[in-house]
C-alpha cells in the first residue's frame, strides 16, 4: 500500500505507462500519451522506440515536448526521417506496435473526435483535427487510448469521425479492410477499460484506487459495462510518482525560462 498522495492526472498517466512494454514501438501523441511513454522509457522500458509525427525515432526527451515540432525530441532522437517517410514507410508499413492517442470525444467502440463539436458547418467548437491520428488508428498495430472522463467527453454519438476505432462494434474493421486491432485499451483518470472481445464496446476491468462505479457512470454518457470481475488498479509506486513529477518540474521550468535579474515587479517606464 502507498501512502503517498496521488492525482487522478497522475493515476492515469501512470496506469498508461505500465501498459508499455520494452520492446514497443510507440506513435506518440503530445499530452498524456507523451507523459505515460516518457514516464515507461524512465522506470521500466528503457529500450522502448518512441517516434512522433514530425519524424523523430528513438527519442529520448529530457523535458516533456510543447508539440511535435519541438526541438527537444531532434535533439535526443537517433535520427529524423521526413514525415512522408514517417507515414509511408512506418507506419502504413507496418512497424509500429502502439499508437498512443487522445481524444476530445469518444464513444464506447473507441471512435475519435478532435475535429468539432457541434454541427461541422456551423460548429460550437473547432477543435485541433486530427493531424497524424486517422492514420495512426488504422495503421498501427493496436491503439492506447487516454482521456479525463466526462459527460463532454465520452459520448453516445460522436459529432465526428476523426479517427476510425471499432465503427458500429463486431467486425466493423475487417468489413473495411482494416486489419490491425485498432483500441485495445482506454485508460482514463477513473478505470481502465477494455473491448469485449466480440461486440468490442469497452469494458471496465479496473478502477482505480478510491473510485466507486457509480463515479464511473456519472463521467460516461452511454450506459457503462463492467466486467465480471472488476479489479482495482494498483496505485502509484513512490518511483513512479518521482519519476512523474520530476518530469513534469524539469518540463515546467524549461518552457519557463530562467527569470531575468531585476525584472521582477518592474514596471514599464
């Protein structure tokens, strides 16, 4: 048992991060997903290959990346590809193990929306797009997927398909011509969920430490499944929350800056 305290941020990232094994080869997104990854390179998969889309293989951050085009993951990276080679060869090829995605809203067969809330041409919210990822959830060999729950969130009907999960459940990939497994795992800051093997609607198989089922629903806007047997997600060891949190400092005060002498309180004259 650990006594330390713990966010459910950081129950999250971490849960993320155990599901990485040492000889993967992860597509990672920028947020949660490159927090768990850098956080699994640091404690337990020293040898994991981490690529992001703007071509960098191997990297090895030192301080979390602001976004893909970050300097940091060139400077740490075993080489750079173009990001046309990124794709077309990686990726559609077939190298990667895991693609690491977010979503802004998800329904329960693991289909994504980045693009827009709301009606597409007349939306509520424009959000980012979908970047890399339609192609990361089709191409890469299975998907991990992060996210804060919420009724936003995790939704009956997603108001876009940005990226392809398991479509209407059953085979919906394969009657496509998609044959890699597409979400296997969702991880939020509540549970971990995972597709039933033949409606492949997800599934509750843990909670974390302190959550109560009914806390799952009341974040999840379609009616939640729970396995058989619900286990409860072991919570951070005082090694993964260090080696978290000194991420998370070492990050902070890079994308700070150190403060110049005197300019503290000036005011402009």
């Amino acid at each position: 048992m650990n006594g330390t305290d713990f966010t459910p941020d950081e129950m999250m990232t971490i849960a993320a991060s155990r599901a990485l094994a040492n000889d993967d080869v992860c597509f990672v997104g920028i947020g949660a997903p490159s927090a768990a990854c850098n956080v699994a390179r640091l404690i337990h998969a020293p040898d994991i290959t981490l690529i992001y889309e703007s071509g960098t293989i191997g990297t090895a951050p030192d301080v979390l990346p602001l976004s893909i085009g970050d300097g940091e993951l060139c400077d740490t990276a075993v080489t750079t590809v173009s990001v046309p080679e990124m794709f077309r060869y990686w990726l559609q090829g077939g190298h990667i193990t895991i693609g690491f995605l977010g979503a802004a809203q998800l329904d329960r067969f693991g289909n994504i929306n980045t693009t827009v809330i709301g009606d597409y041409a007349h939306p509520k919210t424009r959000l980012p797009g979908g970047g890399g990822a339609p192609e990361i959830a089709t191409s890469a060999l299975q998907i991990y997927i992060t996210m804060k729950q919420s009724l936003r969130g995790m939704v009956e009907k997603i108001d876009f398909f940005t990226s392809f999960g398991h479509g209407d459940g059953g085979d919906a990939r394969l009657k496509l011509g998609v044959d890699t497994r597409g979400p296997t795992l969702l991880i939020t800051d509540l549970a971990i969920w995972k597709p039933d093997p033949e409606t492949k609607e997800f599934t509750v198989v843990s909670v974390h430490q302190g959550v109560t089922r009914e806390q799952v629903q009341e974040t999840c806007g379609w009616t939640v499944k729970f396995a058989d047997e619900v286990g409860e997600t072991p919570p951070p060891s005082e090694q993964e929350l260090k080696t978290l949190r000194d991420l998370k400092a070492r990050t902070k005060a890079a994308h700070e800056g150190p403060q110049r002498p005197g300019t503290k309180g000036q005011e402009n004259g």
